[in-house]
C-alpha cells in the first residue's frame, strides 16, 4: 500500500461521515421541532413521490412480494417487483416507514463514498487531486445558487431574472432534480443512493474484469437489482459501456476475454429486464404510468447544473499529461460541440426535444471524442466516456430523457479534480489551498442551499409540491390509521389548497388544505382515486371530477351518489366544514357514517 493509499483511507470515511451527518441534519431538525400528536413524513422534497415508495413498503410490510399501485381504483394485476422497496418493507416493521427511508438513505450515502473511494485508489493521483475528487464528487453542483428558488423550475425572483437569459430562463438542474447529483440525493431520497451504488459498483467491477471473472460474481446480481429497482440507469450504463469500448480500442488495451466478462455482466439484466416487459404487457395502469412524460428541460438548464465542473474538465481533456496536438484540438472541437448544442434543442409546446438525428450526431462526436483522447489508464476512459456521453444522455428522443441525468456529477466531479489541480500548479502551497478552497465554496453552495431549503420547509410545514405538509397533522395520523386497519379500502380525499405567502414569490406556507391522497395511499396502502399525478391514470380529469362531482357546495346529491358509484369509493376525507365557513365545499357527512372528526378533516364511511 502506497503513502497514498494510507492517507486516503481514514480521509474517506470522514467524508463518508459527514456527508451521512450533513444528509440527516434536516431529518433530525424536524424531529426536535415535531408538533405534538403530528407525523414527520421524511423528507419535504417531492412528497407525493416518496408516498409512492412507501405504499410499496407498506405492502412488503403487510407480506406482499408482488405489488400493485395504490394510487389508482382501475382494475390492475399484482405483478410489479421491487426488491428494495420490498427489503426496506420488512425493514420497516421494526422502523415504520419514515424510519427505514431515512436508516437507508444514510447507510447507502455512507457506502457510496465507499465506493466512490474506491474507485479513486484505482487511480495514479496524486493525495490532492484524489481529496479534491472526493469532495467535488459528493458535494457538487453548478450555477443554481446564483438563482435559488425554494418552489418550482421558472426563475421568478427579480434578483435572479439577472441570469435567467443563462439558464434558458429556466432554474439549472441542480436546483431540482436530485438524482443528476450525489448529495442531494443523499440528502432526498434513497432509492437515487441505492441505484448510484449499484452504478458505481458495476462500473468498477467492469474495471476489475479486465483480469479476472472474479468480479463477475457480484456485478452480474447488482445489475439484476439495478434494472429491476431502477431500469433508466442501465440504458445510462449501456451508452457509457460503449464508449469505454471505443476508448479501451484506441488505447489499445482492449481483449476479448474482457469484452466477455463485461458482456457476462451486463447478461445480468436479463431476468429483470424480461419480467419488466412482462408487466408493461400485462398491466395498462404500468403502461399509463410507464408513459408518463419526465423530458430534460433544456441544454442550457443542464450546462448550467454542472457549469463550474465543466470548465475543469475541459482543462483536464486539454492538460492531458500526452496530450499532443490532436488531443488539444479535439478539446477545442469539443468545447465548440458543447456550446452549440444548446441551440439544438428546440421547443415543442412544453418539450425540449432533439430529434433522433441529431441526438446520433451529438452522440456519435461524443463517441469521437472518446476515441481521441483516450489513454492506457482504463479509469480516465471510463470516466472521458461517462462526461461526454452522459451530457448527451439525457435528450434521447423518448418519453424518459430526463432519467438519464443519474450521477451526472459524478465523472464531471472525478475528472474536474484533475483539471483543478492542473490549475493548481502554477501556485504555492498555500495560495494552491485558497484558490481550492474558493473553488471547493463555489460548486458546493448549491448543496448548503439545499440543506437551507429542507430546514426552511420543514419550519414552514410545507412540502415543495405545495400541497402537502412537512408533519401530519393529528387529524390525519388518526384518519391514517383508521384506514391502515382497512385493507383494499378505496379513498377519495379532498385535493390540497396552497398557501401563497402575499408579496413573496416563492414562498409558500401550509397548505390551507393539506392533500391526503398520496399520502393515505403510501402510509395506509388504501386505494386513492386520484392520487398521485404520474401514478393514477387521467389524473387531472379525476381530479376535476372529485372536486366538481363531490367537494363542491355546487354538486347535488345525486352527482356526490354517483360519483361514489364511479369511484368505488369506500371512504371520504373532507374539511371539517364548520372551521371552514367561507369555503365552497359541501358538508358531506350525509353521506355516510362520520368515524371520525377533528378540527381539520373528518373521516366518512361510504354508505349510499
């Protein structure tokens, strides 16, 4: 073991550690502030979807292996599996389900830097270069702290319109979307550090093939997880795999015995893969869902995510140690490619597409970019296939471009390290550690701001969809479990009001009504009718029709009659109508039997 490798090791777990600290801090302040008799739901980023998460659990909990969707009442077969939803199942029988999301989330966070460890020991860098990876890695971002918005993905705040016309007008990814970067994921959602670990396991097993099967044992299972838990991520891997091969053939330090392994490897997504298409056959509500539109907002949104760390690594492409004429050429064709793509984009309606031309283009230049400037170390042709591929990735023509973004930060922050210390070393010592140290402040603002955001929700009880709070209130952990004890119960709550805070645009207090339909759905597993905008088929229509056929103060009696019929309902969640005078919503409690009734919601057994 190298002097290196002896310093490494004790630095890694510290950053391991505190990035596990770091991601729970929010969690624990929600705990410390808890209202009496109310609920934490985990995390107040993106409610509705963790909601989702947890009806799988809560169904793994009850002894399901097979699941269905708890956020629709059309008829459906119990055939989706999910091995780590169904894991953290069992897990939560002895947790509750907030207490294993949140044990998983820093356990997996906790080996991902593990790994991300490990794979820098496979490097020849220097103990400066392999500390600056870790930490762009782990805690980078982009440009989003220049724009910051608590809400939504438009630039709204007047201090911010400065840079909109940078980012498309658009908030950059690393302001929202969690699982193009490590620590927010770790920070959000732990179905994100589980499908990175198993990227970055795979890919260093690919690397360890190169000499061994050995590696095969373990990477083949890992890929059978990653396509059954998050299916995106392997067509990620496939295109980086390819431009790792191209790279490994120019470099020569390609063989066929390699080739097979990884080929071996990659077999593993066979039985998932078959069981996926299995189920998208057999079940129309998977294929309404499987159909739901996720697209990348726009190239300049995703350069300006990972802008300070795409600077570095064109200085690491043209400061290649045999970099010749060729090499830095290619960085400023490259250079030219990245700041032309933006244009290729264009807009349709709410889309930002390329088309399937000149997606080939971009890709097939990443794919020369590759080629040109590989080396003999097969660790940086891994990483110069992951930056240029990657960045095109996500603008597949295809309804899911956006899941393509997984752990963009990841060769972007790996690779700028070792353009950075490039920059470096024209400087001392200690003006090298004040330039990192400003460098280190700039790209990780973007994490510190989302930190600040989860503790601001968390203070203010509101989720980032608005519509969903930050704790249960004691009305509806009770209603929560009055229907646990209600197995195949179909619900129809009514939907959430926001609370726009006047003269701020991008604040929002409690709901006014808090929306229980995803939530009884994840924390009961009853049926909602409308419950989760990408989970309940037509969910906008259904959501009309509740509010329009059954809420409203205008509905009669025989259109509330028979939209119960239409739903199936078996139970309502409305507004104690007494504590909401001025509202126009009806006092349904005609409807049925109250079983319960608080100051907020009261709870009604269908009868009719």
């Amino acid at each position: 073991m190298t002097d290196r490798d002896q310093l490494l090791r004790p630095f890694v777990i510290k950053v391991a550690l505190a990035a596990v600290a770091l991601a729970l801090l929010p969690a624990l302040f929600a705990w410390a502030i808890q209202p009496e008799g109310s609920m934490y739901l985990g995390t107040p980023f993106n409610t509705d979807d963790h909601m989702v998460y947890f009806a799988w659990m809560k169904q793994a909990q009850n002894g399901a292996f097979f699941f269905d969707n708890r956020f629709t009442t059309d008829s459906q077969p119990r055939q989706t599996i999910h091995l780590y939803f169904w894991l953290l199942g069992q897990v939560s029988r002895f947790t509750g389900l907030v207490g294993a999301a949140t044990l998983a989330r820093a356990l997996l966070s906790f080996l991902f830097v593990v790994l991300l460890g490990r794979l820098v020991h496979r490097t020849e860098w220097d103990l400066f270069t392999c500390k600056f990876a870790l930490i762009l890695t782990t805690f980078g971002g982009g440009l989003g702290f220049l724009v910051w918005h608590n809400f939504g993905r438009a630039i709204l705040l007047p201090t911010a319109r400065i840079f909109a016309p940078l980012f498309g007008n658009h908030l950059p990814i690393d302001v929202w979307q969690a699982e193009a970067f490590v620590f927010p994921s770790m920070l959000t959602n732990g179905l994100f550090m589980a499908s990175l670990c198993l990227i970055l396991g795979i890919l260093i097993a690919v690397l360890e093939a190169h000499n061994s099967w050995r590696p095969v044992l373990w990477a083949f299972p890992c890929m059978t997880v990653l396509m059954n838990i998050h299916s995106y991520d392997v067509l990620l891997l496939g295109l980086v795999l390819l431009g790792l091969l191209i790279a490994s053939i120019s470099a020569g330090n390609f063989s066929m015995a390699w080739l097979a392994r990884v080929v071996v490897i990659c077999s593993g997504l066979i039985p998932s893969a078959w069981w996926f298409l299995h189920v998208l056959k057999l079940d129309p509500v998977f294929q309404s869902r499987a159909a739901t539109p996720t697209y990348t907002s726009g190239m300049p949104t995703l350069l300006g995510g990972i802008a300070p760390t795409l600077v570095v690594v064109a200085v690491a492409f043209y400061t290649s140690p045999d970099s010749g004429s060729r090499r830095k050429l290619a960085t400023w064709i490259w250079a030219a490619v990245v700041s032309g793509a933006g244009f290729a984009a264009y807009r349709t309606g709410n889309e930002f597409l390329m088309t399937w031309g000149v997606w080939g283009a971009f890709t097939l230049a990443a794919l020369a970019m590759s080629w040109s400037m590989s080396r003999r170390d097969p660790v940086w042709n891994l990483l110069l296939a992951w930056t240029t591929l990657g960045l095109f990735a996500p603008f597949v023509p295809e309804l899911f471009q956006r899941k393509l973004a997984a752990g963009l930060i990841i060769p972007y922050g790996l690779l700028g390290a070792v353009g950075l210390s490039e920059l470096m070393k024209r400087f001392e010592r200690n003006q090298r550690n004040l330039v990192a140290t400003v460098f280190i402040t700039l790209i990780c603002a973007t994490s510190v701001l989302w930190i600040r955001r989860e503790l601001e929700l968390t203070r203010d009880n509101v989720a980032t969809t608005t519509v969903h709070p930050a704790f249960l209130s004691p009305d509806a952990v009770h209603i929560v479990r009055i229907l646990d004890k209600e197995p195949g119960a179909v619900v129809v709550a009514v939907p959430g009001v926001p609370n726009p805070i006047e003269n701020h645009l991008d604040r929002f207090g409690s709901p006014v009504i808090p929306d229980l339909n995803a939530i009884v759905s994840g924390l009961a597993g009853v049926y909602t009718y409308a419950g989760h905008w990408s989970e309940t088929p037509d969910y906008g229509k259904r959501h009309d029709d509740s509010i329009i056929h059954l809420f409203s103060n205008r509905a009669t009696e025989h259109e509330q009659v028979e939209f119960l019929q239409r739903s199936k309902a078996d139970f309502i969640i409305s507004i104690n109508s007494e504590n909401y005078p001025n509202w126009p919503y009806s006092d349904l409690s005609h409807l049925g039997q109250v079983v319960y009734q608080g100051k907020q919601f009261i709870l009604v057994r269908v009868t009719q």
